[in-house]
C-alpha cells in the first residue's frame, strides 16, 4: 500500500505538478511572473535550492569547534588561582620554558640564541 501510493506520486503527481508550474522560457520571463504564480514555483525553487546547498556542502570550509572558554580545563579546578612555585636551584637547565595552559603536558626546551 505504501509503496504504491509513492509510485503514483512520482509517476503521476510529480509530472502532472511539473506540467502545470509556469516555467518562462527566458530569464526575462521571471519578472513578468505574478505572485500567485511566483507561489506556486516555491516548492520547486525550495527543493533545487535544498539539492544545491546538499551538493556543495562538503566543499564549504569547516568551522572550528572551540572546546572550552576555559584553558585549564582539569587541573585544580576548586582554586580560583592556580600557582606554583619553584626554586629556580631545583631545575637542571637554565633554558627551560614549562608550559602553563596545561593542554601540551610537555617541557620544551628554549632554543640558544
């Protein structure tokens, strides 16, 4: 039952709402159109705009999802201010630059210059 009544949708309906749209034969032809017939291409123009905007949209640059406002996103969360202190005695390198937003959890060494 379901399947027919979408068969006679597409092989009935459809060709019959497509031989009534007022389709101009020129690009012209669109602004001679009057509203009600400009109402009765919507469908049509939402469905072509719809199939146009499906088509493209893998091509269309991605937006970058922002993670968090936050940078500290897990390391002591309950203080308002997190601080550490260190003797500058206790590190081996002089050249040594410790990351503070907590995401890299690396050491990087500062190049000489």
């Amino acid at each position: 039952m379901v399947l027919e009544t979408i068969a006679k949708i597409i092989k009935v309906q459809l060709p019959a709402y497509l031989k009534r749209l007022p389709l101009p034969e020129t690009i012209g032809g669109f602004a001679r159109l009057t509203v009600s017939e400009w109402l009765r291409l919507l469908p049509l123009l939402g469905i072509l705009a719809l199939l146009g905007y499906l088509t493209i949209r893998p091509f269309l640059p991605k937006k970058k999802k922002q993670r968090d406002s936050l940078i500290n996103l897990k390391i002591q969360k309950e203080n308002p201010k997190v601080v550490n202190e260190i003797d500058i005695e206790d590190l081996n390198s002089a050249n040594v630059c410790y990351c503070r937003c907590w995401r890299s959890k690396t050491v990087r060494k500062k190049k000489k210059e």
